[in-house]
C-alpha cells in the first residue's frame, strides 16, 4: 500500500513540475500575433472559398497583417471589405473589377440530341466524360450533372430544369471553382460589367455544328462584320468577342443568326442630335452602323431611336458637339 502511494504522490509532482515547466516554456517562447490579424479575420467574410490564394480566410488575414499582401484579393467582399481593411491597415488598394463565371453554352435538352442513355449509379460531368465525351452529341457543350454545382459555396449555380447549368452572377464570389470543376472547360470568367457573350463553346464547322445544336456559333462572321468598335474575332470556327473592346451595344445579339449571341444588357444608350448645334454634315450618319441616323445635307438631322443601338461613334465623330448619348432603362 505504501509502494502504491509513494508511486501516485511520485506521479503527481512529476505531472505538476511538468505542467508547470510547459506553463513558462509557453509564456517564453510565445509567438505573439499582430492584433490586425483578427480585426481582419472579422472583416472577411468567411467563405474559405481559397480565391485569393491563401488557405482559407485565416490564412489570407495573416498574410494582409504580416507580409502586407494586396488588401483587394478578396473577391466575395469586394469593395466594402477592401474599405475596411484599408482603415486597420493603412494600406491603400486599386480598385479592382468584379469577376463573374459564366456558362459558355445554351445547348439544353431541348437544343442538343442525345447519343446515348447514360445510366450510371452515380451520375457526374465527370463519369459521363469518360464515356465517349459524353451523351450529348455536342462534344463541346454543357453535360448537365451538376458537379459545377455541388462545388458551389454560395449556391449561385444551379442545373435547370433543361439540364444546363446557369449561373446567378449576384451571387457569385468569383472563387472560381466551378471553372476548376467542369470537366468541359466551359465556364469562364467575365467582368461583371460584360453584358454580351457569345454562349456556345463548339469549334465544329457550320454545317457540323448545327446538326447537334439548333443554338450553336456556326462560325459565319456576321457579328465580327457588323461590330462598330471591331471587338469581334472569329476563332477555329467560333466568335469570340473582346471584352476590353465590347461597349454592350448588342447589334451581334440582333444580327447573329442562330441566337448564339446573348445579352443581359438593362441599359442602353440612345444618341440624341442638338437640333440647334447641328449643322448637317452628315458625318455621324456616315458612320453609324445601323442607318439609325437620316437627314439631307446642310439640313438638321434626326436620330431613329428604334435602331440607335448606342454605340456612340456618331457622339465622337460629331466635332460639333451637337450629339448627346442619353441612358434609358431597356424594356423587357
């Protein structure tokens, strides 16, 4: 019995010397954090999306307040929490355009065929890709299984009831992942302010191309011929419009025969003539695009608001200053 109690009070002081021993070596060899770090941590929105590079929102606050990484990296905070930041930090940001995914393709089940019943016991974009690229017959488009979705934080995209996945660009956070997912490479990501894209991925000739897709780019080149800023390309068999050149006038949209073409445009701008600064020199309607412009010679001219499409190239070519762009709410 002695034995036992002198092996437990023997315990106890090595237990207690040992805790009290972990206790200083603790306090001694502290690494003490920047205060910053949590006041940043508060501030974020703790997603733990990862699209600023940083392992989750812990890791990107400390890297803010130790090494004074870019406070704009944040995409799900945007603007109000680089603000905020910016006050604990001192540290001052561009500002930085949002980003948004889109789906690059239109081709539902009611606008692709389908070459074969895929029944899997578990049905992804993935398993489906294995299987001769798909069951679609488009082999560059939307499979419809979701893995885009399930990879979602904030629940912005979503397969319809068509069976193609559509994105709700207010709620994207810009963290990408449902591009990193999709097996097809189809989603993309476009600024916020880009309203026009042209919503297929295919690369197969015309004529190829259409029996799969009633919706498909067939290639033609109508919407590069008629864009008033040349911001349209035709690559590989497939328009491509460039978005630091795009101004959202929508004419592709109206002239693209098949529909491929698709904006989201709620604005838009309609030219105006001064009547009194006007001196009718016909310069703006020489370069409009449309003929939305008409008026003789030396005679005051007049804008067709039903095909002003409000590009603004008569607004920069009038040295007169006699032509105005008004913004009008486009009717749905």
């Amino acid at each position: 019995m002695v034995d036992i109690i002198i092996a437990v009070v023997a315990l106890g002081t090595i237990a207690i010397l040992m805790g009290v021993f972990l206790a200083y070596a603790a306090k001694k060899f502290e690494v003490k954090k920047d205060p910053k770090i949590n006041e940043i941590l508060d501030i974020l929105p703790g997603v733990n999306c990862g699209a600023c590079g940083y392992p989750g929102c812990s890791g990107y606050a400390e890297a803010v307040a130790m090494q004074g990484v870019d406070i704009n990296l944040c995409a799900p905070g945007g603007a109000e929490v680089v603000e905020k930041i910016s006050t604990i930090t001192g540290q001052v940001a561009e500002d930085k355009e949002k980003m948004v995914a889109r789906v690059m393709c239109q081709g539902d089940n009611t606008k692709v065929t389908k070459r074969y019943e895929f029944d899997a016991d578990i049905k992804t974009c993935a398993n489906a890709l294995l299987y001769y690229g798909g069951d679609k017959s488009c082999m560059y488009g939307c499979l419809g299984y979701g893995d885009c979705e399930k990879v979602c934080p904030t629940n912005a995209i979503k397969v319809n009831e068509k069976g193609i996945a559509v994105v709700d660009e207010e709620l994207c956070i810009s963290c990408e992942k449902c591009v990193i997912e999709c097996p097809k490479n189809i989603i993309k990501m476009v600024r916020e302010k880009s309203r026009v894209s042209v919503l297929c991925s295919s690369h197969e000739k015309g004529a190829d191309s259409r029996k799969v897709c009633s919706i498909s780019c067939i290639g033609c080149g109508i919407c590069a011929k008629n864009c008033p800023v040349d911001a349209i390309e035709v690559k590989g068999n497939l328009a491509v419009i460039d978005d630091s050149k795009c101004i959202n006038c929508g004419i592709c949209e109206v002239k693209c025969p098949t529909n491929a073409i698709k904006s989201d445009i709620k604005e838009v701008k309609k030219a105006k003539i001064i009547e009194d600064k006007c001196i009718g020199c016909t310069a703006c309607a020489r370069v409009c695009p449309v003929d939305a412009i008409e008026g003789e010679v030396k005679k005051k001219h007049k804008v067709i608001a039903e095909k002003c499409i409000g590009c603004g190239l008569c607004y920069e070519k009038c040295k007169f200053d006699a032509i105005k762009l008004e913004t009008q709410i486009k009717s749905s």
